[in-house]
C-alpha cells in the first residue's frame, strides 16, 4: 500500500517520502481502517514520539498523521464495539504508525462511529482540535455559563472549535489572532476580537479561563489576566509562570470516543464547524507539511479516491 513515510530525523520537512510499505497488522483490540481521509500536524517532525515507540526504540521509518476518518476494513482478536464497513472517525496513537496512508492500525476504543451524512473530509479534520477544545474548556478549566475566556488563535484548528463550543456553552467570548482573522472569530460566535499585532492584550482585563494555543511572550503575559480562581490552559509548552492566585495547566489532548460521537453530533445539527483549508492527495502529502508557513484552515489530506 502506499504511504507517507519519515526515516532521517534531521532531514525535517525534506525526508518526507511517497513510498511502498507492508499492509499494516491488527493486534488485540485493532480495527484496520481503509483510510479516506487524514489530519496531521505540520510540527510533527519535532514530536520524539514520530521516531520512537513507547520504550523508547527507534521505530523508523514512520507513518506521520494522527486524524482519520475511513472505514472498517479488519477486526483484531477481541475487538467489540465497532463491525467491519463500519464507517468511523478518530484519533491515532501518537507512538505508532499514523494516518497519512491507505490503511492504519487502530486501538478500537480511540474511534468513534461516523454518521453517514457527515463526509470523510470534515470528519477528518476534527479529532485532535475538536477533542483539545472540549478538554480544554470543559474537562481543566470547567467553563461554565456566564464566565469570561480569552480564546488566543481563535481562527486556527484548536481555536476556532474552541470559540464555538464556548459561545454554545453560555461564556463570553474574547478572540484573538492577527488583523485578518477578526471577521472569521466574529462569525464563529466570538463577542470581541483582539488584533495581537495591533492592541494591547492587558486592556482585556480579568477573565474567568485562557485557552493559550501560542505559548511564548503571549502565554507569560495571559497569566496576568487570570482572575482570583480562574484557569489558564495551554497546549503550547509546559508552564513556567503561573497565575498570582489561579490554576495553569498544560496538557496533551487524549482520545475520548464518546467526546468524539458528541462532536459529530454537533456536526449533523450544525453547531459546529470546523475551518477547512487545502484539501490535497497522498502523494502531494510531503509538501502540506509547511510548520514555518501560516496557511487559513485545516490542511486534509484525500487518500481514499483521490
């Protein structure tokens, strides 16, 4: 089958390659899923778990890419819950091979039953931003109805769920991005957007929860806006100043196949809606992968009829 693979670790972006590998195995509790479409991260290239398995083992040549949706082509021994031609969605272990092929091996539990009315290519592009944005509000900073949060990157992946689900759930809002991002966070639902570039980030005031995507300058100076008893999360890198009298928490999303089915709820009815950029094929795959490159929306990756 084919496949994006990554062998030579300080080759980055460049050591990407189209190539031939082995149909992949299913262990005990696998499902293979024949690959419709893939999500990735384009700073996978620097994660140690793209080169290493969970011992620690050099475990190249790789299979980046950990967002799919496809469908069930392969139960392993005592997998329950999920049938083959089965069509679902999810999230892929970070330490094994991922999603940027024809077919991938999954643990069942991080898959969830995709409806048939949602399409491949949205489905896609919501686990990691869709499953971060609900842990991050809800399961560490447990926003509630009524409560203040500053969203930064409220128009990337992470942000722009982040902002919907915010405003569903009853918070005020406050986003912030760059200039050109203002109409696309008002539209999501976002009551104040904040230009980083060009307004002063402490003329916000004291809020309830920040949800930093950014780390930096930005998440050092968020923490003077957290209220007494607020929190401050971040996916962006551990935390090093904290809050005067509230929480900061960093943390890396986990699959949640009942959040996941939540989500594509959302999707049917229309509450939800993820941003989506380019749309390429495997083979062009390699060059999607752009770190350095600011891009609107979420690269998807069409593997499946492309």
């Amino acid at each position: 089958m084919h496949a994006i693979t990554v062998k030579d670790r300080d080759a980055g972006v460049s050591g990407l390659t189209f190539t031939e590998v082995p149909h992949p195995h299913a262990a005990e509790n696998d499902v293979i899923v024949e690959v419709h479409a893939a999500g990735f991260t384009p700073g996978e290239l620097d994660w140690p778990s793209t080169w290493t398995d969970r011992a620690g083992r050099d475990r190249t040549p790789s299979v980046p890419g950990h967002e799919l949706s496809g469908v069930v082509t392969e139960l392993g021994y005592g997998t329950t819950g999920l049938a083959i031609g089965q069509r679902v969605f999810g999230l892929t272990d970070w330490t094994r091979n991922g999603t940027l092929a024809q077919y991938t091996a999954v643990e069942a539990r991080n898959l969830a039953p995709l409806p048939a009315d949602v399409d491949h290519i949205t489905a896609a592009a919501l686990p990691i931003s869709g499953l971060t944005a609900w842990q991050a509000l809800f399961d560490h900073a447990h926003l509630t109805t009524g409560q203040n949060v500053l969203i930064h990157g409220a128009a990337g992946g992470v942000g722009s769920i982040a902002v919907q689900l915010a405003r569903e759930a009853g918070a005020r809002v406050i986003a912030t991005g760059r200039a050109a991002d203002r109409d696309t966070a008002l539209g999501l639902g976002a009551d104040t957007f904040v230009d980083l570039q060009a307004e002063k980030l402490e003329d916000i005031g004291e809020v309830d929860v920040v949800l930093d995507v950014i780390g930096g300058e930005i998440l050092e100076r968020s923490t003077a806006l957290v209220r007494s008893g607020g929190t401050l999360v971040t996916i962006a890198e551990p935390v090093t100043v904290h809050p005067h009298d509230g929480r900061a928490i960093f943390f890396v999303v986990e699959p949640d196949r009942a959040r996941l089915a939540d989500l594509a709820e959302r999707l049917r009815d229309g509450r939800l809606k993820p941003i989506i950029g380019a749309v390429r094929t495997l083979a062009e795959a390699a060059s999607a992968f752009t770190p350095d490159k600011r891009t609107p929306g979420k690269t998807i990756i069409r593997v499946k009829g492309a």
